[in-house]
C-alpha cells in the first residue's frame, strides 16, 4: 500500500553468548598460564602435513617467525643436532602407529651463538579416523637446559663421591678383616666388640656408596 516496513527477527543469545566469554576467558587464562611457564604448544595436521604453533614455541625454540611457512613444527629440524633427529622421529613415529601412548623425548637445538639448547617434547595423538588412522597431534615443547645441566651435575657429584668414598673404605674394611684375624683367641671381649661395629657400620657405608 506505498507504506515503508522494518521487520525485525529477533533471537535470545545470551546462553550462547555466555559462552563464548566464558571459552574466551578459560583460553585467556590458559594461555597466560603457558605462556609464563614458558611452554610452548604445537598442533599437528598429519593429513595436511601442516602445523600450528604458539609464540611462546617460538620464542622457546628461538625459530625466526615465517608468515608463509605451513610448517613451522618441521622447521625445527633444520636447527636440531643431527644426532637426535632419529629419537624424535621414531618416537614420534610410535606415537602415531599406536605403540606407544605419548612421544615424549629431549633433545638439542641451535641458537643464537651458536649455543645448543636442551627441548623437552612430549606429544599424543588426539584424533584418530575409523580405522586408526592417525589425523592430528598436539604437544608441547619446554627448554630444559638449565636443569638437564642440574642433572648432569648431581650426576657428576655423585659419581665422584662415590668414587671418593669408595677408595678409603676398601682400605678399612681390609685392616678390619686383619685385626679380626690377628685378634682370633684373644680374649678381649671390649676390643671384639669395637671392631664389630666398626666392620658393620663399613658395611653400611659400603652398601650406602653401592
């Protein structure tokens, strides 16, 4: 009839709507969370041959951010010590083949200076097809250098304690056995005795070092 009409279609989203903030607020804080643990995140298209990684994967491998690349996850090869590139490969190859639950394995990458880091890995298959097939994957990575250089110093203590240790305690326990021979149908129950607890408590320590 010439008049001009606005129809309006109305719906209620709050409830979804609701949900959305909270999802963004729970990525938020997860993100936050990993990003001030230092742990970088990694997702895996193994159909595609494709990946997806976090700046904080970045910034831990050390990796120069490339906008074109599909695949930043491989690019990580190009930097690992040649020796470790077989221990990430079949672990991952398990994980994908389903012999094992987690691909989960250390190894070194070059940086700046030319300076080699220690990467903790650990991945799991999250998406499999009808089949088994494995589709996608997704894992985090972590820079364990300072402590993997913890380790191998507690390491190092130990092994020369022990070492230390070890020497002198061959040379007692050995007098011990001579005094106990040399004393045999001596009666001086209190020396007897002395040297028993001596012998015993080189026993312990022996077993200790052990």
């Amino acid at each position: 009839d010439g008049d001009t009409r606005i129809t309006l279609m109305m719906r209620d989203i709050t409830i979804s709507e609701r949900h959305t903030q909270e999802i963004a607020a729970a990525e938020q804080r997860w993100n936050l969370a990993l990003t001030g643990a230092r742990i970088g995140v990694f997702d895996i298209d193994l159909r595609n041959q494709t990946s997806v990684v976090s700046d904080t994967w970045i910034e831990t491998l050390q990796i120069e951010k490339l906008p074109d690349c599909k695949n930043p996850y491989r690019h990580q090869m190009d930097r690992m010590h040649p020796d470790d590139i077989p221990l990430l490969r079949t672990a991952e190859a398990a994980c994908i083949e389903g012999s094992s639950d987690h691909a989960t394995v250390r190894f070194r990458v070059k940086v700046a200076n030319d300076e080699w880091r220690w990467i903790q890995s650990d991945s799991v298959v999250v998406e499999r097809t009808s089949d088994g097939t494995a589709v996608r994957m997704l894992g985090i990575q972590m820079d364990i250098t300072e402590s993997f250089k913890l380790e191998q110093l507690k390491r190092d203590f130990v092994a020369t304690v022990s070492h230390e240790l070890r020497t002198p305690l061959t040379s007692i326990k050995g007098a011990l056995g001579l005094l106990q021979m040399q004393l045999q149908g001596v009666e001086i129950s209190s020396v007897n005795r002395l040297i028993q607890i001596a012998s015993s408590n080189s026993d312990r320590l022996v077993s200790l070092v052990d």
